[in-house]
C-alpha cells in the first residue's frame, strides 16, 4: 500500500514540474507578426521576407522591435540585449531574431536555422 501511495504521488509531482516548466517557457516567447497595421506600412518590413538580405531582416527586425517596445508598457525594459523574439514577415515567412543592440538600426541578429519560408 506504502508504494502505492510513494508511486502516485511521484507521478503528481512529475506532472507539476512539466507543467510549470511548459508555463515558463511559453511565456517567455514574443512574437512579432508584421502584418498588422502598425507594422505593415514601415519601409524596412515592407518588402522583407526570410529570403532577403542578412541587413535588410536585421533593419526591419530592429524597426519591429522599436515599435513593439515603444506600444509596450515598460519600454526600456521590453526586449533587452539578449532577449529572442520571433517575426512573422509579410509574406508569411516566420524567423527567430536576437536583440543585440536596441538602440542601433541593425540591433537583430537572425538565429541561422531557424527560417521558415511562407508556403
């Protein structure tokens, strides 16, 4: 019975580990989709997809960024050095972007693997 008991247990609390790790980590992701009005009209998103020049997603990235700090309520502690985002490109193309310098037009550093082209 004493093992029964030590078995259920466990599980119960195998259980509230992963969930509080899941709920960590989902919170934790910011996605940035640049075909809202806000962002669909900036001239460095615009025309920009995965397939575009390393500067260019960087430049457009660091606009996204700007204003999505500038919209948040805490704008200078919202997206930080170091901090990951992911953008979703007008033609439907999703990449993940570290933020290397917040202040700088080209601040993004694509994460090489992670693009996605738009099907």
């Amino acid at each position: 019975m004493n093992y029964r008991r030590l078995l259920h247990g466990a599980k119960f609390w195998v259980w509230v580990v992963l969930f509080v790790a899941y709920s960590a980590g989902a919170v934790g992701v910011v996605l940035i989709d640049t075909y809202e009005d806000r962002y669909r009209e900036m001239s460095k998103v615009k025309l920009t997809s995965v397939n575009s020049d390393a500067d260019q997603r960087r430049a457009g990235a660091s606009q996204a960024a700007a204003i999505y700090r500038a919209q948040s309520g805490t704008p200078f502690s919202t997206l930080p050095p170091g901090s990951r985002f992911q953008i979703v490109w007008p033609d439907g193309s999703v990449e993940t972007v570290t933020v290397v310098d917040p202040s700088s037009p080209l601040g993004t550093e694509p994460v090489v693997g992670t693009a996605v082209t738009a099907e």
